[in-house]
C-alpha cells in the first residue's frame, strides 16, 4: 500500500487559510513563520509559496524587505472538481488477461 503524505502547497496553504491550532488566526505569515508551523525547510516553504502564488491561492505584500504572504481564495484558481467523464467515440479494445494455466 502506497502512503500518501501531503504536499507542502497543502501545508503552507492550510496555515494561510485557517490559521495555526491553538493561536488566534492571523491575515499575514512570514516565511519564517510558515517554516515554524509546518515543519518543512525554507527551501520546501518557498517553492510552495510560489506555486501557490502561480496559481493565485496566495500573494505577498513586502514591507521594508520583509514579505508577509496572506491567502487569496477568492482568485484561488487551482481546480479542485473533476469534471464529468466525456464517452468516446470509438470505444477501446478490454484489456485481455492472461489466464496463468494457459501460459504455463
């Protein structure tokens, strides 16, 4: 079985979006901040925060050389629903089996 383990676009974004367990939320997080709370490296941190900036779930403000990232679900264009499955035309070949008395 496969384990599954979340990204770290899903862990900064969580802590932009909800805040961190047991402290009020905040509008704004520094990377320091965000490497604290998730427990990823800088590097990990950073390129999360770009892809999540490249796709509009988060931007940053830079005040006297610090930036402060905040969320943006409003302009969030990640696509989260699966769109509906189209029938083919010309249906495929199923798939053949190999029976294991056969091939012995």
């Amino acid at each position: 079985m496969k384990i599954k383990r979340t990204t770290h676009s899903t862990l900064v974004y969580e802590i932009l979006k909800n805040g961190v367990k047991d402290a009020p939320k905040q509008d704004f997080y520094t990377i320091k901040e965000l490497v604290k709370h998730t427990g990823s490296t800088y590097h990990q941190v950073t390129v999360a925060l770009s892809n999540l900036r490249n796709y509009r779930a988060a931007d940053v403000v830079i005040q006297q050389g610090i930036g402060y990232w905040f969320e943006t679900h409003e302009t969030d264009q990640r696509n989260w629903a699966q769109k509906e499955r189209t029938e083919e035309s010309k249906p495929r070949k199923p798939r053949k089996t190999i029976n294991k008395k056969e091939s012995a």
